[in-house]
C-alpha cells in the first residue's frame, strides 16, 4: 500500500471526519473509499467532449455525401438533357457538363 498526503479545506477535512465517526473508521478509510468509488465508475458521462467530436465529424461527413449527392444530382439532369442530341455526343465538347464538372464549389472535399 502505497502513502499519499493531500491538502484539504478545513470544512471538507471536517465532514471527512464526521463521517469517519458515523461508520466508526478512519479518515484514510473514507478518503480511500470516495477515490475507489469515484475511479471505478462508469466513464460514459466524463467522455462527453469525445462524443462531441466525433458528432461534429459524423456532421462533417453527412455534409461531405450530401455536396456529392447534388453534384450527382446536376450531372444526372445535364444526362438527360443530352439524350438524343449528336452535338453533345462528345463529353468533352459539353461545355454545360464540363461547367458541372469543373465547378470549384468544394463539392469535392
């Protein structure tokens, strides 16, 4: 067993040692109690900041698939609007479709 020394305010050391009195131990045994209790619990509710993160990351992605869905989207009705015209046969030459394609309008981060 190892020995730790900690400072305590006055009041805190007080109640300490009004509740050593009630369970008729020391106030070692009480200090020793509160710390095994308080680290063998459940750790879900200290997590919260890492549930947070990985919230806004799931957003970021949902985000990221929704920019592409719309993409797809356009290129899908320029698709259509193409079908049955020879001079868009080319894609190359579709200057609507390349204009699609070439946006930078970060759809494809």
């Amino acid at each position: 067993m190892k020995k730790l020394t900690i400072r305590l305010e006055d009041y805190i050391y007080d109640r300490i040692y009004l509740v050593a009195n009630d369970n008729n131990t020391s106030a070692n045994k009480v200090i020793a109690n509160i710390l095994e209790k308080y680290i063998n619990e459940p750790r879900e509710i200290n997590y919260l900041k890492e549930i947070d993160n990985k919230l806004k990351l799931i957003n970021e992605n949902i985000e990221k698939v929704s920019k592409r869905q719309y993409k797809h989207f356009k290129v899908s009705q320029q698709h259509f609007a193409n079908v049955g015209y020879l001079s868009n046969a080319d894609i190359k030459d579709d200057k609507c479709l390349n204009e699609i394609l070439n946006n930078k309008d970060s759809f494809n981060e």
